[in-house]
C-alpha cells in the first residue's frame, strides 16, 4: 500500500497526483495534503480524500478553512506544519509539489525519516543538491523523479551503470517566445509569457518556461539525480514536447522516452516504479503528429540557461542565489514592477555580487538564499 502524502496538493502537479492516486484504489492512499494558501480547493480535496492531517501555509488563512471544510481533519500550520506531516508514521510516501525553495525544508525531513519521495519540486534539488542526495544515500531513500525529463532519463537508465552514460540530453520546448526575434523581447507581457505552448502548469515554472530557467534548473536537478557532469548534460529544443528525454551511452547508442506531453505519466511512473502499470494516462498519435524537429537553444535570447549552466559550474552556493533571484524576479514581473528581459539582468546583477561557499552546509545556503532575495529585491 502507497500511503502517500502530497506536500502542494492544490497545484498543477498536486490536482494530477491525486486523478493518478484516484485510479489505483485500494493500493494507494492519501493521508496527508497541504496548501500555501488556497483553502477552497484543499477543502474540497479533504472532502474527496479525506486524509488524517492537512498543513496549511499561510496561517491566517487556518480559521477560515475550519469553518469550510465539513470533514474532520487534523489541520497544522506554516512551514513547520509541514515538517511536521512528513513525519507522520502511516505515510511511506511523500509528493513535494511545493513551488520554490520553501520545499527544501520538508523533504529533507521527509528523507530523514526513511520515506520514499517523489520529487517535483526541483529547486530543493537546485540548492542544495549534494546535501539532499547525501542525506538520501544515508537512510537508503529512493528520489524517484516527477519531472517530465528527468523520469524520462529515469526510465532510459533503468540499472545502467554510470561509467555507460555519454551524455543526458534534456528536450525543452522552447516555450512561447521560441521564434520571436530579440528586438521583440522588450515588449513581452505576462500574458504573452503566461500562454505556454505545449504544458499547462503553475504561473512561476510557465515563466521560468518561457525565460528557459526552468530548462536551467532541470540541467542542475539532473546533474544531482543521475551524478553526471553539469557539461554532459545538454539542452535540445524540441517544440513537439513528445521526446521527454534522451541519455546517450558511451557507444553512441540514444535512448528515448516519449508520449504525449501530460504530467499524469511520469506522477503515475513514479507512484508504480519500478513497474509500467495499466491504466494508461495517455495516448501518442505518430501520424497524427508527422514530424518531429528539433534546434539548438538560444542563450543569447535566452540568458537564464546561460546563467544557469554557469551558477552550476561555480557550485557551492551559487545555485541557491541563482534560484533566490530568480525566484524574485519572476514574482517582481508577475506583479508588473519588471519587464520579461530584466529577469536574467537582475539574476546576473546578484550573482556577480555572490561570493560563494564551497559544499555550503544547510545553514549557509540557507543564508545565501535568504541574502539573494533582499539583493534582487533592493535592486528592483
Ligand atoms: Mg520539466
């Protein structure tokens, strides 16, 4: 039995994890979800599901959820109300589908407490990648992964060796702006920014789609997950977003994964692994597609990959200021106060200002998050 516990239920990939749970009754369970502030849904999802224990992040949003939800549950609050349902001992299973760095603190509890995770929030990854692996190593943990790419890379290396992998080759679709000349770039709205062309996500991982943060994030996720160089792991722009992933061993032999593109499979791979299990969550159509092509990624249109590879190459705590700055920025021109191509200026103005640790522990990245977002927010 998978008694599962969903960290970011009312989000993109939290709604998903629970349509994949619904369908596997009687071999998977909910026992505990958590919101940042949207009670409505969460209440609704209690009255579904009903799970034991439900966090609530937003603490003045507790009262208001008490007097919606017409379902016993136990409710807990703020970020250590999250630690603090990982800790449960009927979960074995944890989904964090938290957005940003306020994941990293309940899966590395979750880890310490030998539950198996799937992860999909990648920026606990991003920051502090080498302490979050160490910590898994150490309670025998599995980080099965719930990005589209990253299961895909999962899937092609079933227990291959690491002495046998060439390179990852990591597919983007480009996102809304793929053909837009640079000239264009100042004009770019949030609502140009928002319209993604193949995935329906969140509002912060469609922007960091659209500026290829996200596709730079995934370059450092994977580079943690598969212990391969951040330099063998490459960028490849595939509009159609049906090739998920690509690993290429050392005879030059290419293994794909591909599907249509719906978070469903990989959340569903994750919860069945190290199985493919009916029913399936999707249906790919070749003939109906034709074609599928492929282009190298711009990182003059497109500094944030360039940004990323580079916080990656420097380690230590660069990723976590890349990360914070990122973060802000992409809130700042969610909230109007910035244009789309002052994203990557404000990430390249705080990390050039970073002086950075080598294998930082939690406290110093900790710190360089939290000194990233007062510089990116000073700066605006
Ligand atoms: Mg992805």
């Amino acid at each position: 039995m998978k008694r599962v516990c969903i960290l970011g239920s009312t989000g993109s990939i939290g709604v998903n994890s629970l349509k994949v749970i619904k369908q596997f009754e009687g071999e998977m369970e909910v026992v505990a979800l958590s919101c940042y502030q949207n009670i409505t849904k969460l209440a609704e999802q209690v009255e579904k599901y009903r799970p034991q224990q439900v966090a609530i992040v937003d603490s003045s949003k507790i009262s208001a959820f008490k007097a919606r939800c017409r379902v016993p549950v136990e409710v807990l609050s703020g970020v250590d109300g999250l630690v603090e349902i990982v800790k449960n001992p009927d979960i074995n299973t944890i989904i964090t589908a938290v957005v940003g760095a306020a994941g990293l603190l309940p899966t590395i509890r979750g880890i310490q407490e030998s539950k198996n995770i799937a992860i999909a929030n990648k920026e606990t990854l991003v920051i502090a990648g080498e302490l979050v692996m160490q910590e898994a190593r150490r309670h025998g943990v599995s980080l099965l992964p719930v990005d589209s790419e990253h299961s895909a890379i999962h899937q092609c290396l079933h227990h291959r060796q690491p002495d046998e992998i060439q390179k990852l080759i990591l597919t983007a679709s480009g996102g809304p702006f793929r053909t837009l000349p640079a000239t264009d770039f100042e004009k770019i709205t949030v609502e140009d920014a928002l319209n993604h062309p193949t995935w329906n996500m969140g509002a912060k991982i469609t922007i960091d789609s659209a500026t290829l943060m996200n596709k730079g994030l995934e370059v450092i996720e994977a580079h943690w997950l598969f212990g391969v160089d951040v330099d063998r792991v490459e960028v490849l722009v595939h509009p159609q977003s049906i090739i998920h992933s690509m690993v290429e061993f050392v005879d030059g032999s290419i293994m794909a994964q591909l599907g249509s593109p719906d978070m469903k499979l990989p959340i569903q791979y994750a919860l069945t692994y190290p199985y493919h299990r009916a029913p399936a969550s999707i249906t790919t159509d070749f003939v109906q597609l034709g074609q599928l092509t492929f282009e190298a990624p711009d990182m003059d249109r497109f500094p944030c990959l360039r940004l990323a590879y580079e916080a990656a190459r420097a380690g230590g705590t660069f990723p976590a200021v890349l990360n914070a700055a990122n973060e802000i920025a992409v809130n700042a021109f969610l909230n109007r106060q910035i244009r789309f191509i002052e994203i990557p200026q404000l990430i390249e103005t705080t990390m050039k200002a970073h002086q950075n640790h080598a294998h930082p522990t939690l406290a110093e990245i900790l710190h360089a998050d939290q000194w990233a977002r007062d510089f990116t927010q000073q700066t605006i």
